[in-house]
C-alpha cells in the first residue's frame, strides 16, 4: 500500500482518509487541515518527508502557469522549504489536464457537450485550465479575479482580457505574502456581492470555497463546475436551487478532493518519486478512466 497526504492550510474539519484502488494497487488518500497554522504545516511535511509516497500542498499553490509559464509564489514554497526526498504537487498538473479535458470526460455522463449563454468564474488565475474549457462551451465568460481575490470592483470578459491582465499583475503576485494568497481556512460565506455576475450566469465555475465566498442564496437552474466538496456542499448546492453539478475530479466516500490530492495520489501510484508531466497524467487519465462526477439534482 503507498501513501499521499495533502497537508492543507485549510480547515481541520474538512479532514478526510479514503483507500482508493487504482488498478491492482492501493492508495491511501490522507487530507489534514492545520487551521491556518503555517508553522504546523511546515513541521508536518518535514516530518513526513521520505516516509510518504506524495504530498498534496493544499490551500496555496506553489506555483501559478500561463501559457507555460510557472510564476513562483516565494511565500507558499517557504511553507515546503527543506522537503527532500518526497515529491510535492500542488494540483496544477491536473489543472492543465483533467480540468482543462473536463467536458470531453464528462460528455457520455452529460448526453452531449453543454452549451451556456454566460459563465462566471469567480476566481481562474489559479485554474486557466477550466477557464479555458469554460469559454469553449460559453457565449461569454465573465472572471472574477480581480473583485473576488483582489477587491478591486472590475470585472474582466474573456480569455484573451483575462491573459492581459494577469500577464500584468503575476510578476507582482509572485512576491505576495502569505496572507494574500491564502484566503482564510474555513472558506466561510460573507455577504452575497457581485450578485449580477452570479445571477445572469448559467454556468457558475471554479474552487468551491472561492464560489461559496459571495454565491447568492438562489442560484436556481445553474450549473456548477467545482471541486473539493463534502456532501454538505453538495446539500448547500442543491438547496440553493443548482440544476446539475460536476465536480472536476471524481468522487470518493462522499467527498471530491482537491486537485492536489488526486494529483499526489497519481504521483504515488505511478512511483517515479517526483511529479508527472501533463502529457504523464493526461496518459494516467485515460488508462484509469478517471472523469468528473456528474451530480443531477
């Protein structure tokens, strides 16, 4: 049996341990949240280096890619610094494949490949990947970036605006704290805002805790494009009035896992003691028929 652990800023209470079978091997899959504790995510991983197959780095990415370009974010990879022997994955390999292909995967759960009027993805600097695949299947795409993660009250429309802008600013945000690039670690709502983006979208897309920051309480007849959800989630989705979720990476006891822990959990199947490429996962994908849950409410 091999071992992946995602050790996450985030909440402890979203805490989850699943065996996933890939093939004939054995994977155990190992959440834990360490409440926004820096110095205690630090020391775990330097506990556990070497004695792990992977480790997941959730609630920050180390790095952010455009166009295959990787912007180091200085302040998350501190919290990794003096890791040596086990490989570090911070989902942004799956990002740029299993996100990037999530409609293609998802085609025979979902009849056809959608088409929408108009998606809003609150935050997609993080996930180009899905942005991309979003405006694919979209009239238009509104992004959120910069009033959700920045507060600055802009919205951007389309791809080609969304490049432009984040050409600009990913130099700058490579140097930002931690404080900027972690967002808290409970993902708790505050009050509805940026509402019309919300409510003259059909299709509402990105991290579950950066959508449910702002969503409206009637979000009736949407659908959703997430990922990293408990069945709670999925309740407040499907209360709030969703139509049809997909989550980008599959289902386990309940629970879809963020993209860094399926990430280290591929990295631990496949041995080869450092991450795979995208051309690796892509490969990976196909032959464990891994796809997006399609969730009808």
């Amino acid at each position: 049996m091999k071992r992946a652990v995602s050790i996450s800023l985030g909440s402890s209470q979203r805490d989850k341990s699943v065996m996933i079978r890939f093939k004939d091997e054995d994977i155990l899959v190992e959440r834990i949240g360490t409440d926004g504790d820096i110095d205690r995510a630090h020391k775990m991983y330097l506990d556990l280096d070497g004695k792990v197959e992977a480790f997941g780095v959730g609630g920050v990415d180390l790095y952010l890619r455009l166009d295959g370009r990787e912007y180091p974010l200085r302040a998350a990879l501190k919290l990794v610094e003096g890791v040596k022997s086990t490989p570090l994955v911070d989902g942004r390999g799956l990002k740029h494949t299993l996100e990037r292909r999530v409609f293609e995967l998802a085609k025979k759960d979902l009849g056809d490949i959608p088409h929408f009027k108009q998606a809003f993805v609150p935050v997609a600097i993080d996930r180009t990947g899905l942005a991309q695949a979003v405006a694919e299947v979209s009239d238009r795409i509104v992004l959120g970036d910069l009033m959700v993660a920045l507060r600055v009250p802009l919205p951007i429309y389309g791809i080609p605006a969304f490049k432009r802008v984040a050409r600009i600013m990913l130099p700058m945000v490579s140097w930002f704290p931690m404080s900027m690039i972690f967002y808290g670690s409970d993902g708790a709502e505050q009050k509805p805002k940026y509402t019309k983006y919300f409510e003259g979208s059909d299709l509402l897309a990105g991290d579950f805790l950066f959508m449910r920051k702002y969503m409206p309480i009637d979000i009736s007849g949407k659908t959703i494009i997430t990922n990293t959800t408990t069945d709670d989630n999925i309740e407040l989705l499907r209360q709030r009035g969703a139509k049809l979720i997909i989550t980008t990476t599959p289902r386990y006891e309940g629970r879809s896992f963020g993209t860094n822990m399926l990430e280290a959990a591929l990295t631990a199947y496949a041995g080869k003691g450092r991450p795979l490429s995208d051309a690796e996962l892509n490969a990976l994908i196909d032959e464990l028929e891994l796809k997006p849950t399609v969730i009808r409410m």
